[in-house]
C-alpha cells in the first residue's frame, strides 16, 4: 500500500520519442522577402534565432531597416493596384486554396521548424499550429468571390497595403490569421514577424513561392521592434493588424491616431477559468491545464486565472497539482512533452520576476516536481493558490505557465472577480447547469467564452477582445471587417 | 505538499461504505460529478498520441501480454480449441520462453473444467463468464446457478454482466442486489462486473454504473461483453479508470479494470496501457489491477515483440493460430 | 398676442436622469443663428463629465440586461414623445441652425424617422451582427454584439438634432450607455431631445447629455479610461487626430467618420462575444 501511496503517477517511463529533426531544411541565413524575392537587408544587418530549448543558433535572419520597410510597402502597393485588385476574388480564393494545401504538404516540415524556433512541444505545433494554419487560408479562401454576401453591403472594399505585425507564441499561425483574411478581402500584406521566431514566416515564404502567388502581395520582412515601427509610422500603409502585448498595443494605437490608417489590435488577456461545484471534474481538470499550460501559457487567452467555487476548492486544488505534477517538461521534439521551453531569456525573466511577486505578496507557490533541462529557457509549471484580486500575480498578465487560484462563492461573485480586469479576451465556465453557464457567459466581459472546454480556435470562429485586450475580430465573417472599407 | 499527496492518495482506513438502501445509493451515485463527453473523448485521443519507444515498448508489449485474458466465447467452442488456447496462455511463444503467460483464460461455464485441467499447474487463472452471459437475460436463480456452476468447476474468475435493462429503466437497487449476490456466489473467486458500456450509452451512465458495481463488491469492473456493437472504447476506458482510481482515494479499496472487445492489436493495447499510467498510475499497471480480454491481439503482440528484438517483422505464421 | 410675459425656460444637463445646472455653476450664451440671444445654456465642467460616466457605467449592465424588445419600446416612446413636440423641436432647430420653418420641420420630421428606425434596431442586432459558426469540432459555437459599454459622444456641431439622434441612439440601441457633448453653439435641441427621455421610460444614465465648450469637455471625455468607445465625427480633423491620441491611452474604440459603409456607425460600438459549448451526451 505504501508504495502505492507514494508513487507519483506515470510510472511507465517514456524512452525519448522525438521528432526527427532532419525534415527541417532550414538555410544559413534568410533574407527579406520583398516583392516575391528572398532580398538582402539594405543596411545587410542580421540577427541570429535562437532553439530557446538548448539557446543554439538556428540561422541568421536580416534585419529590416525603414529603407527596407519602404521597399516591401512599395512592392505591395505596386502589387495591389497592378495586380491585386485586378484578380477576381474567385482568382484570389485559388491561390489561397493552393497556400492551404501546400501547408498541408509541408506540416511536418513546418511543425519541426516551428518546435525548433519557439520552443512548443511537437504535439502541438504537429497538432495545433500548423493544421490551424491551413485551415485559416482553407476557409478564408472561400471568402475571396463571396464577400457580397458576408453582410457589409454589396461591393465591400479592400484597404489597400496591410501592415501586419504578429507576436511569438503562434508564428505561423497568427501569419495565417493576418494573411489569410488580408488577401480574401483584396489587400496585399507587409508582414513582420516576431525577432524571436521569424523562420516559420519564411517558410511560407517560400509556399507562397510555389504557390506562385504574385511578387508583392505578401512582403515579409523580418526584424526587431523599430522595423515594427517603420511599419507602423509609413504613410503607404492603410491598415495596421497587431497581435501582441497591450503596451505596446497602445503605442501603436497613439501612432496611428493621427493617421487615417485603420486599426486592429489583439492584446493581452488575463482570463478568468471558473469553476462552479457542479463542473464536469475530470475534463475540468484537464481543462484547466490546457487553459494555462498549452503553449507553456505563452498564450493571450490562458486561462490563468482560475476561480473556483468554494465549496470544491480544497478538491480542485488537490487533483490540479497532482496532475501539474505529470506533466512531462522538456524536449520539445519529443514526441509526449507537454511542455516546452520558455520563448526566450526576456520572457523567461519576466515569469521569474512577476512568480516571486507571488511569494512576495503571500501567495503559497506549488511548482511541479519535474526535472528541467540544464540549457535552454524552462520554467516549471506553477500553481499558485490563497491568491487575492490585489496581488500581482492576479491582475498582470505573466504569459508563462504560472496559475493563479481563487475562490468565489455564488455565481455573482465570480462574474464581479472574472471582470475586476482591464482586460477582456476570454473565460472559461465549467459547470453542467446550462442555464447558469449561459447566465454567466452573458455577463463576463470577454470576446470570447469557452464553456466546459478551453483554448480551442477555429477559422470561422471570430477571436478577438474587448476593453485593453483590443478591438478587432479574426476569424469567421466578422474576421472580415478588419480588411474592408465598411 | 508531500510526495504522499502527488500520487492517488488511500484513506488510512478501509472505508467501503455499505449500502443499505435504493435511496441511500442514488444519493451516493447522483453525488458523481458528471463527465462532459467531449472532454472524456478529448483527453483519451490526446493520450492516444503518446509514443512509446525502444526499452518502454518492450516493457509494455510484456505487460499487456501478462495482462490477456484470452478468450473464446462462441458457441462452436470445444475442449479441443480451449486445450490449445490453453496451451498458448502458458506459453504464447512456443520459440521463446521469455514471453510472460497470459493472466486468464476466459470461456463459458461448460468448459471451465477443461480450461482448469490444461492449465493445472500454470498460473494462468480460469475466468469463465456467467450469470446468463452475455445479455443477462435470466431470473436471479438462474444468474446464481450459472456462477456456482463455474466456480465449483474451478474458475478462478466470474464475469458477470449487469442488467442494463433495470439499469436503463433507474432499477439500480435491483442492479446493486444482483451484483452483491453473484459476488456472495463468487465465494473466494474474483468477480469482474461487465457494465456492457456500449448500451449504456452514455458516459455518466458508465460513472455511475461502475461505482455500482465496486460498491457491491466488484473486484474488476468490465468494460464490454465483446457481443454487442460497441465494445471497449479508449473514452470508456478512461471514465472508468478514473472511477476505479476516485474509488480507490474515497474508500481505499484497488478494484481492477477489464477492457474487452475489438482490441486486435498492439497499438490498441499500448495505448490503454498509457490511458491506466496516466490515470490511476502505478499500482494499476499489473496484471492484478489491469486485464484486457482478446484473442487474435496474443499473436500481433508477439509479432511485435519480435519485431522490436529483431528488427525485422516476422511472418504472422510463426506464432500459433488457436 | 398677449402681453403676457414668457416663463423662460433654463437648459440643464442631463446626468442620470436628473437635471442639474452645471456642477461649476457656470453657463454660457447660446444665441440663434441671426446671433440673438436665445438662452444661458449650463456650462458643464470635467466634474459634470467625471459624473455622467459614472451615472452611464452604472446605467450599461441594466440596459444591455433589459430584453431588446423593451429597449425598441423605450427608444420608440422617444419617438411617440418627439412626435407630439415636433413644433418645439423645429422651433429650436430652426433657431438653431437658421432654417426656415418648412425645412426646419422636415429636419425634425427625418429625426424623429431615424428614431423610429433604431427603436426598430434593438432586437435585429442580434440577427444581422451575430452568428452561429460552423467550428471544426463537437462544439456549439455563437457569436453574439455586445455593447462596447461606456461611449462618448462628440456631437455634430451644425445639425443640432438630426445628426444628434443617429450619433446617440446607434450605441444606445445597441446597449451602450452614452455620454454626449451637445453641439455647443447649437444645444438647445439635444437638450430638449434630452428632456423627452424623462418621459419616455429611459433608465437613469443611459443618455447623458453635457452642454457647454467641446473643446474644453472632449478631451476630458476622451481621456477619460472608463469611456470605452468614442465618437469623433462631430469635431474637425485635428482635435480629433488629438483626442484618438487621448483615447489611445485605454485602447478605446474610436470612430471618426460614421458616414460611407452601411450600418457603420451602428456597428462602432459593438463587440462580438463567441461562445463555445461543448455537445455531447
């Protein structure tokens, strides 16, 4: 019996199952990808990306200086007025459908780059990421001849050059998030990827290459912070789409404000899970695991904040860290990790800093007993319970696999603490009483409300937030606005 | 937090509680959280992706082989075939002796005696099904008469399969009464409830109907019968695992789980493997807490197991056809 | 004509529901469009601002949890009471902007149309702006128009009324409470449009209407975090460029043209909620 008691749980070890690397062809070095050519950066700048899980170099990368800006918003333009709007939206569907495909037929490929680039287990890039991705371009494709009838009006539209500007914890994904309903609606793109995980980009780059798609109307260029500026502040772009923290969300909605460009911003979240007593418990659990731990909570929606009913609490708290406790950190290529790497040492820091505010401010902090790679960014996954709507940890967004608990006791309650945020992008319900499922979903200020399920996304499915987590929807016919003069 | 609270954690007492009353076990099955079927199925495909490897493979491909119960339920069973099935439960490769016995055989009650005389000396068990397997269709006499008569012929084992029927229509303390009765008949052998989930039809069903039968006295809860159109499937598995793992953390009480039905092969098997480590772990990974009832699986175990030594796939006709 | 002499009437601010003087105490004079005296209208201050937004945040969650039909009722009494006032009304607004009476009633005749068109609103949003969506997975998926919650209201300096209405009751009907800045050398229609709520079962607090110099009370509102949208069309291009600046700072929603696309102005200050459940037995 002791020995039962005592044994954690998945004692049937796992031999290393990873992922063969080798399908990953990447190049030395990657130029700029400026009217349909791989170009050199005009200052012939670069930078180096980092496997955050062993921090070796994968290839370097050019830095995109304003000049280099230009050039792309130049090319894009040109595209758009000579080609672009010129191709029928029945035309434009076709290349979409061919970009869909062919990141089908690249999955592995890109799932092993995006793994090697980011830091994400291999399950999800594999399972998550890269079919997401197809399907964006799959079912935004159908859009391009049929957007008389996604009810703007007849006729809607383009903008013109799109400005798009994505973060790091989906990269290929959020490219097809911003490209996909930017060339449906007859927009050409100029794309700039996160400094730290550019490579996925310009794989699709090279899709975009056999696609055959037109020089120009995707530009991708690749770069820190001032390229994302130079992209922001040029006159010759019509529209910005920002995916990323609301700080800099906010700098760039005050650079744009004197500028007719039009404007969509997807911030950053502190997502309420709540846990009523009558919740499903074992999907729950596994719920609030997704909710936070998926993509190392690298991720605007996580749930990371859970609220839990009182009289469950003691129960929820006890099997939740049990099965922290199994999850399975490390080698994101291996084939059962759970959780991989921390995108990067800046973010690493800022887990490390806002988690030892918790203690700081009196929370009790369980990590799970996992052993951690020696190199590379990792953190444990964490769990912090007696947390109060005051403390740090409960109110800043730490976009790590940090979980803050607290209680409510009536269904009020936990609407008045889910919304005691500026924020406002999603929440999780859990509870089998329908009514009251839909009795809070009604009330939480969020874009977007799982009930009895967590972080599940879809191309026709609109995504988006509210209040500081931005404005704007991606995804399904309300996606489409973001890319129309309507 | 202690190691001691990361695991399943036993009461320090053995708390089965006894039912007295209909009342008393609606009350106990309606307290069960329910399980959103969407999420039960989710997790079960999620752990269905788990890659098992080099020496992890080995270890399981041996444990799910120690965990068969080899069954043959048909109605043109003889003492012949059940000798030879016998005969490749001690040893399921005649070329290797290294390969575990299976855990049981499993037929009918009439041919009990002749499993027990093939395995005598082996320390495969002889499970026999009864109790009017499998639809149940009988009075509770019959049912009793049916058990006894295997038992006294030397099963080691009974399956029994509850009555869906009063289960479907909310009898439960007749499903209870049955269940408490074949354990009484059982006397020293082990009993395995067959919930026959595929008509149950629902998850929650499948909750509450194996709390049910622990709480009567199950020592295995069963997933199928194998004779009806939905058999064992990974979500019930897992509602059901979880079910013996709460049980066991409520009550101290370790009720083993049997799957049975449509699982051919060693793909199917590793993965239930990894649906019972990562549920209720350890202690359920043997073949005292973990069975799957199977006949053609044996030889695509074998098959892979040789193909893992070496390296090679071998041709299906190496292993006996029984 | 008698000799009697007229009951001069003063023009308040409309803060939840009430009727106060400005919190400064101040007014200014607002003449006709001949440039004659017409009345001291309240001269609201940033405290009368700081007040209505509190009055529309706590007015927002009971208005949007009002069922849609009985907002389309609230905002068509409007209607009924503007109807039967519709003299006065194109009495002011042809003071106000210099009409003749004929145009002046047609003006009033158009906005009190344009209130019967939103009362008609309130439960269509749901339909045309909603949607149920077709995910790839055992899930029920809806997206329903939310209010944005909090907006504001720059008013259209020229068309007293008219522009008055579609700007205030397009987030209203929707389930926006508002703050509104009234034209100020035009006020005295909005803040007659403004007493009729009183009458027309409109909850405390889900119109508010500040008087007084917009130059002076839009960046106050602008800036204000707890507004979360605002509408710019009323101001020239370069105070707006500076308020979207202001209104930056708490990533507002902020509308600068609500002319050109169908149903913008309607859609500015809408939010879309998806919620996803799963389905299973």
């Amino acid at each position: 019996m002791s020995d039962l008691t005592s044994s954690p749980l998945g004692s049937l070890a796992y031999d290393a199952a990873p992922e063969s690397r080798s399908v990953a062809k990447l190049r030395e070095s990657y130029g700029l990808f400026i009217d349909g050519e791989f170009t050199d950066p005009s200052r012939h700048q670069s930078f180096v990306t980092l496997n955050p899980a062993t921090e070796e170099s994968l290839a370097n990368v050019a830095q995109a200086s304003s000049d280099d800006v230009d050039r792309a918003v130049v090319a894009a333009r040109r595209a758009y007025e000579t080609v672009w709007k010129k191709t029928t939206g029945a035309e434009r569907a076709k290349y979409l459908f061919r970009i869909a495909r062919l990141i089908q037929e690249r999955s592995r490929e890109l799932a092993v780059v995006e793994t090697l680039d980011n830091g994400k287990a291999i399950r999800e890039s594999r399972d998550v990421d890269i079919p997401l991705a197809a399907a964006h371009f799959f079912y935004h494709a159908g859009w391009a001849d049929k957007l008389d009838y996604a009810g703007f009006g007849p006729n809607p539209q383009p903008l013109g050059v799109a400005g798009q500007i994505i973060p790091w914890n989906f990269p290929l994904l959020m490219a097809a998030w911003k490209i996909a309903p930017a060339l449906a609606a007859g927009n050409t793109c100029v794309l700039k990827p996160a400094e730290t995980t550019p490579l996925s980009a310009l794989i699709l780059a090279e899709i975009l290459q056999q696609a055959e798609l037109p020089p120009g109307v995707v530009n991708i260029v690749t770069g820190d912070g001032s390229t994302g500026a130079a992209l922001v502040d040029h006159p010759g772009v019509d529209k910005i789409a920002f995916t990323g923290s609301t700080d800099v969300g906010r700098l760039i909605q005050q650079r744009v404000a004197s500028s007719h460009k039009h404007l969509t911003l997807e911030l950053g979240g502190k997502g309420a899970n709540i846990v009523f007593e009558d919740a499903p418990i074992d999907e729950m659990i596994e719920g609030i695991i997704d909710g936070i731990f998926f993509n190392q909570g690298h991720v605007c929606c996580a749930g990371s904040r859970l609220l839990v009913q009182e009289s469950v609490a003691e129960e929820v708290v006890r099997r939740l860290i049990r099965r922290v406790d199994q999850l399975r950190v490390g080698d994101p290529l291996d084939k059962n990790t759970d959780v991989g790497a921390i995108n990067s040492a800046a973010q690493l820091e800022r887990i490390k800093e806002l988690s030892a505010y918790g203690e700081i401010e009196g929370a009790t902090r369980y990590a799970s007993s996992c052993a951690l790679p020696d190199r590379g960014y990792w953190f444990a996954p964490t769990v912090f319970t007696d947390v109060s709507q005051s403390h740090r940890i409960a109110r800043e967004e730490i976009f790590g696999p940090v979980l803050s608990v607290l209680t409510f006791r009536t269904p009020e309650e936990a609407v008045a603490k889910a919304n005691n945020t500026n924020y406002g992008l999603a929440c999780g319900v859990w509870s089998e009483k329908g009514s009251r499922t839909l009795w809070v979903a009604e009330r939480l200020r969020a874009g977007v409300i799982w009930a009895n399920t967590y972080n599940r996304f879809d191309p026709a499915s609109p995504f988006g937030g509210v209040r500081e987590s931005g404005f704007g929807r991606e995804g399904g016919r309300h996606g489409l606005e973001a890319y129309l003069n309507v | 937090m202690t190691t001691e609270d990361r695991g399943v954690r036993l009461p320090s007492v053995l708390t089965r509680p006894t039912v007295e009353s209909e009342a008393q076990l609606r009350a106990l099955l309606g307290a069960l959280s329910g399980v959103d079927a969407v999420g039960a199925e989710a997790r079960a495909a999620k752990l269905a992706t788990r890659s098992l490897k080099k020496s992890t493979k080995m270890t399981a491909i041996d444990l799910a082989i120690s965990m068969v119960d080899l069954t043959t339920l048909e109605g043109a069973d003889t003492p012949g075939k059940v000798s030879s099935l016998c005969a490749k439960a001690r040893r399921p490769d005649a070329l290797d002796d290294s390969v575990p016995s299976v855990a049981a055989v499993c037929v009918y009650p009439d041919l009990v005696a002749q499993a027990r005389a093939a395995l005598r000396g082996s320390s495969v068990k002889v499970a026999s099904v009864a109790t009017a397997f499998p639809s149940g269709r009988a009075s509770l006499p019959v049912k009793l008469l049916d058990v006894r008569d295997a038992v006294s012929a030397g099963a080691d084992e009974i399956d029994m399969v509850i009555d869906r029927g009063a289960f479907l229509s909310g009898r439960l303390g007749l499903v209870y009464d049955e269940v408490v009765a074949v354990k009484e008949a059982c006397g020293a052998a082990h009993l395995k409830v067959i919930l026959e989930a595929g008509e149950l039809a629902t998850y929650d069903n499948v909750r509450k109907a194996s709390w049910l039968a622990m709480l009567g006295g199950a020592d295995f809860i069963k997933t199928s019968t194998g004779k009806v159109s939905v058999n064992s499937t990974l979500p019930t598995a897992l509602v059901m695992l979880e079910a013996a793992r709460d049980f066991a953390e409520t009550t101290g009480a370790l009720v083993g789980v049997k799957v049975a039905g449509g699982i051919r092969t060693t793909k199917d098997a590793l993965r239930y493997l990894v649906l019972v480590n990562e549920t209720t772990g350890a202690a359920w990974l043997t073949p005292d807490r973990f069975r799957i009832g199977a006949s053609s699986l044996l030889n695509d175990l074998l098959m892979q197991r040789v193909k893992q030594r070496r390296g090679a796939y071998a041709r299906p006709d190496e292993f006996s056809a029984d | 004509m008698s000799d009697r002499l007229d009951v001069r009437k003063t023009y308040k601010l409309l803060v939840n529901g009430a009727f106060p003087r400005s919190e400064s105490a101040r007014s200014y004079e607002v003449t006709d469009a001949k440039g004659e005296f017409l009345a001291n209208v309240a001269q609201g201050s940033r405290k009368d601002i700081r007040d209505a937004v509190v009055a529309a945040r706590g007015a927002q969650a009971k208005w949007w949890a009002a069922t849609a039909y009985n907002r389309g009722q609230v905002i068509y009494r409007l209607a009924e009471m503007a109807e039967s006032r519709r003299e006065e009304l194109a009495e002011h607004v042809g003071l106000a902007e210099g009409l003749k009476p004929k145009p002046a009633r047609e003006s009033v005749a158009r906005a009190v149309d344009r209130m019967v068109w939103y009362a008609g609103w309130t439960d269509k949003v749901a339909q045309v702006f909603g949607s149920s969506n077709p995910v790839a997975g055992p899930y029920f998926n809806f997206s329903v128009p939310t209010p944005s919650g909090v907006v504001g209201v720059l008013a259209d300096q020229n068309s007293s009324l008219e522009a008055f209405v579609d700007a205030v009751l397009a987030p209203i009907c929707v389930g926006n409470t508002v703050i509104a800045v009234a034209s100020e050398r035009r006020p005295t229609p909005a803040v007659l449009l403004g007493e009729m709520t009183a009458t027309s079962d409109f909850p405390a607090g889900v119109l508010n209407i500040i008087t007084g110099v917009t130059g002076e009370l839009a960046p106050i509102l602008a800036s204000h975090e707890d507004v979360d949208g605002i509408d710019l069309a009323g101001v020239d291009e370069d105070f707006a460029d500076e308020l979207a600046l202001a209104a930056a700072t708490s990533i507002k929603r902020v509308l600068r043209d609500g002319s050109g696309a169908p149903l913008r102005r309607l859609r500015a200050f809408i939010e879309t909620s998806t919620v996803w459940h799963t389905i299973g037995q």
